[in-house]
C-alpha cells in the first residue's frame, strides 16, 4: 500500500490509500495508527483510534458508494499526525475532508 498508493492530508490525518480492481466483499478496508513515538501510553493512542474510527464509522457511506459505483476495492490507513488529542468533533471535520480528498483523486484516476 506505502509503495504503490496514493495519499492525501488534512491535518491531523494522513490518509495512505490503494484501489484494486478487485470488486469483493468488504469494499472498504481499513486500519488506524497512531505513532508510539508521539504518544508514549497505550490509553492515549487507544482513545485517538477509537475517536478515528467513530468519525470513519459517521462517514464511510459516501466511500462505500463510490466503490459499488466504480466496483473497484478500497483500501485505507489513516494516520494521525496530530501533537495533540483533539475532541471528536475536530477529528470528524478532519475526517470528512481526508474522505473528500480520497474520493475526488479516485474520480480523477477513474
């Protein structure tokens, strides 16, 4: 995915993203990491993942669209970047705009 994706950014996510023309079940793959450098305990990285994975969860229908239209495979990491933990509501606005971004360059490349 690193060496053969695309990426997108919108602070404080990194988006590193693969299309497949593999059209099977699930169409959207995902994963979520934070850096141990950064953030040194478990309970801290664990609460910005589950933040991530929430602000995915309230808009991965837009994703999932776009893949059943282009009946392509979509795989995903997003990577927080951010120096510190920010509320949910700023990770879902992050969210949004790293999705828009994902899903303008795979209309781009289509």
């Amino acid at each position: 995915m690193f060496s053969d994706g695309q990426s997108v950014f919108s602070y404080p996510i990194k988006a590193v993203f693969l299309q497949t023309p593999d059209y099977t079940d699930p169409l959207v793959c995902i994963a979520v990491t934070v850096s141990k450098r950064q953030y040194k305990k478990a309970v801290d990285r664990n609460l910005i993942k589950r933040h991530l994975r929430e602000a995915y969860r309230n808009q991965k229908s837009h994703l999932h669209q776009l893949a059943k239209e282009q009946k392509v495979n979509i795989q995903i990491m997003y990577i927080f970047v951010g120096k510190s933990k920010n509320d949910t509501s700023h990770l879902s606005e992050a969210m949004r705009r790293v999705n828009k971004r994902i899903k303008t360059t795979l209309n781009k490349s289509k």
